[in-house]
C-alpha cells in the first residue's frame, strides 16, 4: 500500500504540524507503567522538529466514554515525552476541541477521547471535531498505528481536513506486515495465543495457506483440545468455536501446515497468582487433584521446547498472545520460553503488540532483542485478516487534501 510520506508535505520549517500520536499507555496511580509507545513515537517528532515545524500531539487514553475523567488524563503523558525528548513539551487541560495554540515546540493536547465527537459513529460530529481540531495546524501527520483500523475524527476526517501524510511509525509498522503478507522469507511460524479462539479467526483463516507453520497456546488453546476431543475441566473454552476449530485442523492437514496444539499444559486449582498447579499430559487435564475443577494456565515446558526449537529454526515469525497469564509469576514460563525464542531466531521477529509486548517488557526483554514489536495489537491482526483499515486508505487516497 502506498501511503503519501513525510516528504510529500514539503518544507515544514515554521509550519504548524498535528500529529496523530497513540500515546494509550497503561497506568497505575497515575503513573506510565509502560512506556513503549511513547518511545515508538519519538522518531517522527524527532524528524518535524529538526525540521523546524511546530508540533501539536493528540492523542487518546483509555475509554473514558466521551466525557472528562482524570483518571485518563494525558497531563502524565505528556511529562514523560518531555523527558524523553529532552526538551518542555507543554500541556493543554480541558476539551481538546476547545484548546487555545501551544505555545512552545512541542505541545499534548487534553485526552482526544473526552470529546464524544472522536469517536462518534455521526461523521458530520467526528468531521466538526477534526475541524476544531486543525485550527491548530497547516498539515496533519497520521502516526498512531494502534488506531489505523477505526473510522475516528483524529484518525480518518483530520486527514481530510488538513493535507496529511503517515509518519515514520506507520510506514514502518506497514512495511513490517506486508513482509508479513506477501513476501516472509521461509520457514514462516505464526505463534498465536491470548485468552479466546474467536479473537483470532480471521488470522488463522488468511495466514493458514501462507504458513509452515502454526503453533497454538494461550486460553484458546483449551478449544483446540476440546476439539481433538479431550477434556479441559474448567479451562477457558468457547464451545460454539469448536466446529469452526475441528475445520481448521483438517485444513492445515490438507494444506501440509505443522499446527501444533500443546502436549503438556500447568493446571491450577484456580485463578490466581498462588494457586495450587500441576503440569500434566494435555489430554490428562481432569486427572489432576483438581480434578474438573482444574484449570489450565499456561503451557507445559515439553511444549513451550517445542514451540521454541520451531521458533528458532525459521526466517519469519510472528506472535501475537501470551501463551499463559504471564502476569502470574508461577504460570508465565511458557510466555518466556516462546519470548526467548524470538529473540534467538535468525530471522525476523514480529512481536503482534498488545498482550504480546506488554508479556516481554514485563518478562524484562528490552525491545532491541526483536525485529519488530508492533504499537498495534488490533491494527496488526486487521491487517493480518486481510481487512481494509480505513485510517491507512485515507493517507493514500488520490486527491485527499
């Protein structure tokens, strides 16, 4: 997909630039306990402002359903890209689409979402608020990839309001997954895991015949075992999925794709961070001391090897979910292995954002240790299903702006 690049804006020095940031980062107590999309947004402002432009940031946080609530202020934001650009970036409180000029370098307006016009499914609101919007810009820069696959003020109508291009973080993220799509270098795995089936249908279904290989932990890995015909005790499970997963299985048979579902998993005695667990055959979940009240948290170390030696040996992969609730100490080893795999692999890494990311900083891998991690989780899987994503076809329309 050509997208119009920064280049295509001309000379910006002295220009007023917006720029569509996502800066949606996980709070506690106010304050960043994760910061790596504000670090993925650094190299485009970086860029406009060695290129003597001045930059308006929005962005949004959280879901604070259209209305004002400190607890999704990006006043904290704001104050850690100042200290990551070395440099005061100011900070506009109140309604975004009331927001009086910046006066400095850099500027973050208030949360795009307390506005109910940003995500509003009337286009003349969402086109109203793009346009209080661009009072504070001659041109637009679409950065915030976590948000390309919805139909947004900030996302798709600013980009028609104002002349626009996608900033450095797009072009990449886009590059990264039409590698992913229609040229990996093989052998090519898809690592998929996190809590349900139903999340990843679409994936499974268009990258089943691009694949060597599919491997499959996480929640949704207990549909596929029901499906093979084995009991998950109380294990998440979505029952109506199990169909459409027994199609799969045959279908990557069909197609000689390697789906690989585990052979041992770790089962607790409930969900939390000291429960009692086991590690047991997959198709021995019920034969615990739990019994059917058993519930599988992770991986078994006989998979997570698996999975890595198949991790390790390709050219291409991607992963997208844990493949346990890492954030429990006892139940995140799985996660590790399949992490530590990435990094050792000789090829290229893709870390699908999301759960995904957040597992390997939590797990204390630094980002440098993968080709690629990913600012997107949802963006990425849309793009991965083969779907348009309408905040990447604005930027490349003929005649926008």
């Amino acid at each position: 997909m050509a997208l119009r690049t920064l280049d295509s804006l001309g000379d910006l020095a002295g220009r007023r630039v917006v720029v569509r940031c996502d800066l949606n980062v996980p709070l506690r107590d106010g304050r960043i306990t994760d910061d790596g999309r504000v670090r993925a947004s650094l190299p485009t402002l970086r860029r406009l402002l060695d290129a003597g432009a001045t930059v308006t940031v929005v962005s949004h946080l959280g879901r604070p359903d259209g209305s004002p609530d400190p607890r999704y202020s990006l006043e904290p934001v704001a104050a850690r890209l100042g200290e990551l650009l070395d440099r005061e970036v100011g900070f506009v409180p109140g309604a975004p689409g009331d927001a009086q000029p910046g006066s400095g370098a850099v500027t973050v307006l208030e949360n795009l979402r307390f506005d109910p016009r940003e995500t509003s499914k009337n286009a003349s609101e969402r086109r109203a608020f793009a346009e209080a919007l661009a009072r504070h810009g001659d041109v637009f820069v679409s950065d915030g990839f976590g948000v390309v696959h919805r139909k947004q003020a900030s996302v798709y109508e600013l980009a028609e309001v104002l002349p626009s291009a996608a900033g450095l973080l797009i072009a990449d993220e886009l590059e990264v997954l039409e590698r992913l799509t229609e040229r990996p270098e093989k052998p090519y795995t898809v690592v998929l895991g996190g809590s349900k089936v139903s999340d990843k249908l679409g994936v499974i279904d268009h990258l089943l015949p691009r694949v060597d290989t599919l491997l499959i932990g996480g929640g949704m890995l207990f549909t596929f075992l029901a499906a093979q015909g084995h009991a998950v005790g109380k294990s998440l499970l979505e029952q109506d999925q199990i169909p459409t997963v027994r199609e799969y299985l045959e279908r990557a048979e069909q197609l000689g794709v390697t789906l690989l579902v585990p052979t041992d998993v770790v089962v607790a005695s409930g969900f939390s961070a000291d429960a009692d667990h086991e590690t047991v055959a997959a198709d021995a979940i019920e034969s615990t001391a739990f019994g059917a009240d058993g519930i599988g948290l992770d991986i078994g170390p006989e998979t997570a090897e698996a999975f890595a030696g198949r991790i390790a040996g390709s050219q291409t992969v991607f992963w997208n979910g844990p493949m346990g609730v890492f954030e429990f100490p006892a139940f995140a080893a799985g996660t590790k292995r399949v992490a530590e795999a990435l990094t050792e692999t000789a090829g290229l890494s893709v870390v699908g954002g999301g759960d995904s990311a957040a597992a390997v900083r939590a797990l204390g891998f630094a980002d440098d240790r993968f080709g690629h991690i990913s600012t997107g989780g949802g963006a990425s899987l849309e793009f991965l299903e083969g779907k348009r994503l309408p905040g990447l076809e604005v930027l490349g329309r003929e005649g926008t702006a």
